[in-house]
C-alpha cells in the first residue's frame, strides 16, 4: 500500500467519524442546521485541499520518475545534458577511430555504475583518482593502509594529479586519518631513490615501511593496494606495468583479507 493510499484511508475514517461525531454533538447541544452544515463542509473542504496536496505530490514523483536528472543538483543537471548532447553528437559522426573508443567507453561508465550499485567490483581507470576519492573521504581517528608500489620518485613529484596525491596524505594525516604504507621495491636502487619520499612522509605524520618484492613471494600476491576498513573499500592494483587500471572492491571478505596481507606483510617490513 502506497503513502498516499493509506493517507486517503486514514482521511476517510477520520471524516466519517468527523461528521457522525459532528451530528451527535449537533443534538447533544441542540446545534442548528446551518452551524452542522457550516463544520462539515469545512472538513469537506480540507480533505480537498489534502487530496490536492497528495495529488500534486504524486504528480512531482510521477515527473521525476519520468525524468530522474530533475532529483539532482542544477550543476550535476547541466553537467549531464551537456554529456548527453555530445554524446548524441558523436553518435551521429561516429567517423573515426578515437570516437568509437570514446563511444565504447561511455557504455563502460554504466556498466561501473550498475556494478557499483549492486555492490559489485568494477575496473576504474585511474589509481590516483580513486585513492584520494577513499583517502579524502576518511575521517580523524580512520585508517588508509596501504602497500605501494608506486617506488620512483616522479609518482610523487612529476606532476599535478602526483603532487595532489601527495599533499592530501599530509593533509589527511595532520587531520588525524592515521595512514600506514609499505613501499614495495624490486631492488635497493628503488629504496635509495625514494628516501627523500619516504622520510617526507614521514616526518608529515604518515607511518612508512618498506619491503622488497623478492622477500614477500607467496604474501602479495597484487602489485599495490589501498584499503580503508571502516568504509569497507580496497583500490587493487594487479599489474606494475598498469598502474592506471584498479578493482574497486567493497567486498566485505576481500577487504578482511587484504587487511590480514597488509599486517602480514608490515610484520617483514622495515619501518
């Protein structure tokens, strides 16, 4: 049964016993016609005010049902209309090469959003997007674990997207987010080339350790992941030569195992 259904039921009830109740009073103390007259038709009259506001309360919802962007911010509105609108546009050319990829990936963004909504893993295109995404949405007193493979230093340095990564762990971790990372190097080139990193992070709060990939055999079994327990999230990284391609997880078992990696793997590491 609907709101508006039960509503309509509980206004029927009430008016009924309203005007039984109306007429009882009416002789009990000797009311006039016209009095009785003049309060029932002043609760016809807000039923049907009632049945106008349920009426245009439907009408909202019917409309929106229609068309769902009008449920959503005016700058999200705009932001998906123009989409559309070149996603239209493209459709129509669809004269090279790079706009059916385009094409092809639009399509992709929904197959994220249904595999997001279902609570499903799905594959999202870039790694320092989606960490500062879980990283920003951490609160004081939650934890970031994380075990990186990110061990050159121009992953830190080299570029905007690279520094904003960088500035928002500081930022977190002055907050009160308590961050843990474990670089993962192939070799001690890698560790003395990322020292400078590694004790920038340091000394701006985070917890650094790190660990050399030929000691963990059997432990990693990913290139890098990041997980936040309390949000139930883990970014995956499988491949070190695919750094722009993650699993989203908020596989409740998945995040539970990777949290007993990362502690695993923190027990060999060198703080």
């Amino acid at each position: 049964m609907s709101k508006a259904t039960f509503l309509r039921i509980v206004i029927g009830v009430i008016g009924l016993l309203f005007v039984m109740l109306t007429f009882w009073l009416g002789k009990f103390f000797n009311l006039g016609v016209s009095t009785k007259m003049v309060v029932v038709l002043s609760f016809a009259l807000a039923t049907f005010f009632a049945e106008v506001i349920i009426a245009i309360d439907n009408l909202d919802k019917s409309i929106k049902r229609v068309f769902p962007l009008l449920e959503l911010p005016t700058k999200d509105q705009a932001s998906l209309i123009d989409t559309i609108n070149l996603y239209n546009k493209l459709k129509e050319k669809r004269n090279s090469i790079p706009t059916s990829i385009a094409l092809a990936e639009f399509d992709n963004i929904h197959r994220i959003l249904l595999q997001a909504n279902n609570g499903g893993d799905f594959i999202f295109h870039d790694i320092y997007s989606s960490s500062m995404i879980l990283l920003e949405a951490l609160r004081p007193g939650q934890s970031f674990k994380v075990v990186s493979n990110l061990s050159k230093k121009f992953y830190w340095k080299s570029g905007k997207q690279m520094t904003e990564h960088a500035m928002l762990n500081f930022k977190q971790a002055k907050n009160g987010v308590r961050i843990e990372r474990i670089f993962v190097f192939n070799n001690e080139n890698e560790l003395q080339e990322m020292k400078e990193v590694m004790m920038e992070q340091r000394d701006n709060g985070i917890e650094v350790c790190y660990a050399f990939k030929d000691d963990l055999f059997g432990v990693l079994h990913y290139a890098s992941f990041a997980i936040s327990e309390e949000l139930n999230t883990g970014i995956i990284s499988h491949r070190d030569d695919l750094l722009g391609k993650v699993t989203v997880t908020s596989n409740s078992e998945m995040v539970t195992t990777l949290s007993g990696v990362f502690d695993t793997i923190k027990s060999q590491a060198i703080r």
